[in-house]
DNA sequence: GTATTGACCTCGA
DNA sequence: ATCGAGGCCAATA
C-alpha cells in the first residue's frame, strides 16, 4: 500500500511533508521516506535535505541499518538524546545504532 | 540541454 | 565483519 504523499508536486515539498510527519524520538529510513511518496529516490532524499533541509529535522531521518548521515552523526546524536530516541550500542564508528526496532516510524502505519 | 556530485540502497565476494 | 559494483533520483554547475 504505497501512501502517496504529494505536496503540490515538487518532490522537495514531499520530503519535507513526510519529514515533518516524524514525531521526536521516532526515526525514518530515507528509503522509507522515498518509498512514502511513490519515489525510489533514496538518495535523492538525502539531496532535498543537503541543499532545502533547511528547518527540517534531518536527524530524525537516518540510513536503512540505523547510522546516522554521514559527517553529521555527532550533530544528530545530540537531537537523539534530547529527544529521548532510542539508541543502541554498535561497533560502528559512530559507537551507536538508531534502534530502528523501537523508533521505526512510518506516517500511514499510525 | 549535458555532466557531475551526493546526508542512499541492495546484492555479491 | 569488510570491501566493491550497479542502480536509483534530484539538485547543482
């Protein structure tokens, strides 16, 4: 059941729309993002937030295994912990994981 | 209009 | 666990 979120028809307003749908201490995959509003564009996600990201919780959005942006997972782990996101220890080089088993969000799943 | 880049995903070795 | 290659889409130059 693809849940078609189209805003107006710019692809930039769509992310941004389904973005904002996060709640805090909740967390999207940018293939789930893509997948949200038709498009399969995972990077392309990344791309809208990179250059129009501007005022969009871009943390609360993280790669398909739970790491966060690249360059950016000192910045996001600040909004985890603020926001009480559920994180969980990993031999990554970040030293955490998003748990995606508990913060998996999706805005037609609600 | 084409070429390059990029905060990605999945599969294979 | 690691590394590499291909495919996906949009924005920038």
């Amino acid at each position: 059941m693809t849940r078609v979120f189209d805003a107006g028809g710019d692809y930039t307003d769509a992310v941004v729309a389904v973005v904002a749908t996060i709640p805090a201490g909740r967390v999207m995959t940018y293939g789930d993002v893509a997948w949200t509003f038709g498009h399969a564009g995972a990077r392309a996600v990344g791309m809208v937030m990179r250059y129009h990201g501007e005022g969009l919780p871009w943390w609360r959005v993280v790669r398909a295994g739970g790491h966060p942006p690249r360059g950016l997972s000192v910045e996001a782990r600040a909004h985890y912990d603020e926001e009480g996101t559920p994180l969980l220890p990993a031999p990554t080089p970040e030293g955490y994981r998003i748990d995606l088993r508990t913060a998996a969000w999706t805005p037609d799943a609600h």
